[in-house]
C-alpha cells in the first residue's frame, strides 16, 4: 500500500518546482505520564476553546492525545485523538473571553460526544458530521475518540450557512450527501501531504462549497434553536454563575439582569425544567464541590449553605441528600479521610463547578 510519503515523492518527480505540504505545519503527541503531565498539557491546548476535564481524574496517569494541523488559510484541517472520557465545556464566558470565532465541522471517525450546543440537545456517533459553533456555548461528555475537522473562520463563511442555525447540527449520516461529504474529508486529509499549498487550498474550500449545497438548505437546522436563543442561554449562564450568592436570585432577577423578558428566559431554559431548577443544581453542584474539596474548611455546612442562596440549613440538607445520595458533612469527612475528588452526578447542559468558574 502507498504511503503518504510515496505519493509526496512522487509528486516532487513529477513537478519538481512545486512544494509540498508533507508534514501538518502542527504536531502535538502527549504520551501517558505517570504524573498525568500530558492530560494537563491537553488542558492547556485546549483553553483557547473550551474547558476539558477528565470523567475519572484516576485516567490521568494514562492519558495520551494528539493533534495533527494543516493551516490553509483561511481554513484549517485537523485531526485530534483524545483516549479517555472526557468533559468539554465551553460556557458564555468563554466565548467573550476568547474572542475565538469560527465554526468546526467535524468528521467522526471514533468514539461519541453527547451534551448540549446552547439549549440544543446534541449527539454525534462514529460516521456523523456536526457543525459546532464557536461563537456559542456548549457542553459535551467524549468517549475516546478521533476526529477530522474542518475550521471556518466566521469571516469566511459562505452566505448560505452564515445565518443558519448551525450550533449542535448533525445531518442525517444515510443521506448521501452526507456520506459524500464524510468520504471527501476522509480523502482530501489523506491526500493533503501530497499537495502543494495551492491544492491544498482549493480542496478544503471545495469543502466548504459542497457543505453550502449540501446543509445549506437543510430544512431541519431552521427549525433549530436561532443563534439569538443560544446566545442568551450562554449569557444567563454567566449571569447567574456570578450571582448564585443572591438568595433574591430568580428568574425575574435575571430576566432584569439580562434585560430581557421572562418569556425569551423561559424559553432557553426548558430543557432544563426552568430557570429556577437551573438556579438550584448549580448551586447544589458548588456545593458539593466545596464540600468535596474542603475548600472552605473553617466554615459551617450552614454557612456555606446560606453563602450560596440557601435560606435553611436543614431544607438544604435534605435536598443534598436527595439530589446526590449522601449528606454533606458525609460528603466532607469522606473528602478529609481519603482526599477523594469525586465529581457531582452529571445533569444534561449543567457543568460541573471546576468546568464553569464564571463572573469569580
């Protein structure tokens, strides 16, 4: 079988004053460190974009990752491993922080995400193609997984998917323009060593061109959620990250807050059973996280409790309980005894505190 080194050879025989491309312009490749050094450095290469955080810290010490990069201007083509369950999050906040912009369509080729793009619900399985918007938040639980993904800058996305309600789209992968579109980002990332920047060029904006007449018109993604709603999901989470200490926190507070109505909050926050629900497993999450972590050791359950908008010690206990299977000064002698750093039972579209540390 030829490699891509015989076909960049060849290609040199036959048009000997054209480079290239060879080697991708980035190479990351994080072997398992005893020290789980290579998880924390994945962190780090992903900051720019969202937040990532292993399911079971006790994976570290055997993570490994990697990331192939082909720059294109103005696109990029990428491929990226990750061998352990993950959480990614990328939150209101960090969408204003990083002023980072583009759209990712990406190829799955293993493992799944399942989660949330702003209030849209949001599955990808080996084969699919998924359009995920940068300019939004969302939250995903990864299996181990590959994928190949195409970056586009917002600046240079065509007319026809600008407007769309792209955010969370996966396009059905037995339709054919979806497994034309999956087999030519399979092909056009195998021959991209052999090209020269000029093909390489051309081949990723054909891309792009087929995903206008292929989704463009996609009756599906304009029933979807509008970028406005998913933009005020992502701001109502900031908010309210900043004001949980607000025991007069609400759903009209923050309609007021956000200076909109109640009804548009409303609407954002249906898949999560309403804004005050909302409200409450945040809170429930911050304090488990505390207690868990002993963060705040000098300070009574009650304390802490009435800090993070909790108006009776003995209801909040009961409810913590009820919501996570344990009390919190069990939660907390556990923390103490073993040094244990146990995540808080997942809700769908609901990070984790250490993932959404927002408005602090």
């Amino acid at each position: 079988m030829p490699t891509d080194t015989d076909g960049a050879a060849e290609h040199d025989a036959a048009f000997p004053d054209q480079a290239v491309l060879g080697h991708p312009h980035v190479v990351l490749d994080l072997p398992p460190t005893p020290d789980g050094a290579s998880f924390k450095a994945w962190q780090g290469h992903l900051t720019f974009a969202c937040h990532a955080e292993l399911l079971d810290p006790a994976d570290a010490p055997a993570f490994h990752a990697s990331t192939r990069l082909y720059a294109l201007q103005p696109f990029l083509v990428s491929e990226a491993t990750s061998s352990h369950d993950n959480w990614l999050v990328r939150t209101g906040e960090d969408v204003a922080r990083t002023g980072v912009d583009h759209v990712n369509i990406s190829l799955h080729l293993e493992g799944s995400y399942a989660g949330h793009c702003g209030s849209r619900p949001f599955v990808a399985m080996p084969g699919d193609v998924s359009f995920i918007d940068f300019g939004l938040p969302f939250g995903f639980r990864t299996s181990p997984y590959r994928t190949l993904a195409l970056t586009v800058p917002r600046s240079a996305m065509p007319a026809a998917l600008q407007h769309r309600a792209l955010h969370g789209h996966v396009p059905d992968a037995r339709l054919p323009a979806t497994r034309i579109f999956a087999q030519l980002m399979r092909d056009v990332y195998a021959a991209l060593p052999a090209l020269t920047l000029p093909q390489a060029i051309a081949a990723t904006t054909s891309m792009v061109e087929f995903a206008v007449a292929a989704f463009g018109e996609d009756r599906h993604v304009r029933e979807a959620a509008t970028p406005a709603d998913l933009d005020l999901f992502g701001r109502a989470q900031a908010k309210i990250e900043q004001l949980l200490g607000d025991e007069e926190l609400s759903a009209a507070t923050l309609a007021d807050a956000l200076n909109v109505s109640r009804s548009a909050l409303y609407r954002v926050f249906v898949a999560h059973d309403g804004v005050q629900a909302y409200i409450r497993e945040r809170r429930l999450q911050r304090c488990y996280e505390i207690f868990n972590g002993d963060d705040r050791a000098g300070e009574t359950i009650g304390s802490i409790a009435f800090s993070l908008g909790f108006r009776s010690e003995a209801h909040f206990s009961r409810t913590f309980k009820e919501r996570f299977g344990l009390a919190p000064r069990e939660l907390r002698a556990v923390g103490r005894k073993h040094g244990v750093d146990m995540l808080p039972p997942k809700i769908n579209g609901v990070a984790p505190d250490r993932l959404q540390r927002l408005g602090r």
